[in-house]
C-alpha cells in the first residue's frame, strides 16, 4: 500500500524522521518515506497515518518548494539494505554511484549487488518470527562485528585492499552470500547471534589454510564446470555448505 501528500521541506523536516546515511534514491521534487507499517485513522472525512519506524530515503535539500511525499511500506530485504546503509561503518563499503567496482576504489561491492542478494536469501515479505526492529538491530551488529573481528579482510587503505583481493576470495558475491545467509539461519534457528572468524584455518584433502584462500582447492572442485568464482545461485548454495561444514 502506497500514501502520498504534499509537503514543504520545512513541514517534512517537523517529523524528525530518521533519514538513512546514503541517498537511494533521487527524484526532483519527490520525498519518499519507507515504514515497517502503517495504520490509517480516518476521521471527519481526514485520513490520518500512524507510522512505525519511518525511514526517510532522500535527502532533503535547504528549500521551500514543495514536495510530493510518499509513504510505503518497506519489504524485509529492503528494510535491512537500509539498516546497512544506516551504519557509517558499513555505508562506507558500498559504492552507491556506479554499478561496477573499479580496481582503484575502497568500496567491497556495489548497492545494486547488495540489494540482489538480499533479495535472493531473504524472502520479499520474511517468515521470520521476530520483531522487524531487532532484525535490524542485530542485522547491522552482527556486521559492523563481522567488518571489526576480520579487520585483516576489511582494510582501510588501497594497496591493503588489493593485497586482499589477490590473495584471497573474501569479497567475491558468492562471500557476501555466505555472510548473509549465515546471519540469515543464525535467526531462524532462534540462536545468539554469532559473528563467524573468517581466517579460521582449515584442513582439506592435505592443504591447510583459510577457507577464503584463492589457493584452496575447494574451488576446483566447486566450479569444475562453469566460470571461475562465477556467483550462479547453484554455486552460492554449494559454496555456502562446504563453508559451514568446514567453518561452523
């Protein structure tokens, strides 16, 4: 369900909605504001709207035009996008501009990447049993964690980053899936939040090292038949299972 109204800045800016660190979305003269639900009131013939948790996804320029607002009610996957994207920790891993990473940037993956592969693990409307805030919540802490207890895999400067990439797949798509569906079946499974050690070293057919390594044999085996690394939905899954039996 979709509300629209029409606002001046100043009128909107008396809401004190809660305004997410990165811009999504930028329509000249269009405000758009994503809720966890809306209830309507309606009385003497005027509809009165009651939101809960408002987000709002533009950012407001210093003006006095007025604005089309619309309201909406936000999806799972697109309620924890924007909860990362809320976090300046994790805001600063994601390249919102382009649709490619180049080789001389500090961004991991792009916010088209992202948002595809929280679309894929998590269903558009979530049978998870759990209120939608501490998803959220414990969605943006179990990454900021997971950026803070691997720092070594999440550097800060451009030569660290490459070395990184060379050495290891830990940034490829089919890792961010791995990261996501492990907090993903963390939750449904009703358990503690747990942040996964990505350089725990394992042992596989005689090699030794991180799961991650580009090294690891594992790889030759898993894309056998298809592109290197390629992130198919079929090689995801797999990946993901040979990770938590080897990891977990």
């Amino acid at each position: 369900m979709i509300y629209y109204t029409v606002k001046t800045t100043e009128q909107i800016l008396q809401w004190k909605v809660q305004a997410i660190n990165t811009a999504t979305l930028s329509f000249e003269g269009v405000v758009v504001i994503s809720c966890e639900d809306i209830s309507e009131n309606l009385k003497d013939d005027s509809l009165n709207l009651k939101l809960a948790s408002p987000r709002l996804l533009n950012r407001l320029e210093n003006s006095e035009d007025e604005h089309l607002v619309i309201f909406k009610i936000e999806n799972t996957p697109e309620f924890l996008l924007n909860t990362f994207m809320s976090s300046n920790v994790l805001s600063n891993l994601v390249e919102v501009s382009n649709a490619k990473l180049s080789k001389n940037t500090l961004k991991l993956i792009t916010y088209s990447a992202l948002e595809k592969l929280l679309y894929e693990v998590f269903d558009f409307r979530s049978n998870i049993e759990m209120d939608v805030e501490k998803l959220g919540d414990d969605f943006k802490y179990y990454f900021e964690e997971l950026v803070n207890r691997n720092a070594v895999y999440f550097p800060d400067t451009l030569r660290e980053i490459q070395a990184v990439r060379d050495k290891t797949v830990v940034q490829t798509l089919n890792s961010w899936y791995i990261f996501i569906r492990f907090y993903r079946e963390t939750v449904e499974e009703g358990k503690e939040i747990i942040v996964p050690d990505l350089t725990k070293k394992i042992n596989y057919k005689n090699w030794k090292g991180s799961f991650f390594d580009r090294d690891n044999p594992i790889w030759e085996e898993i894309f056998e038949s298809s592109r290197l690394h390629y992130p198919s939905p079929k090689n995801k899954a797999k990946i993901y299972k040979y990770w938590l039996n080897l990891t977990q």
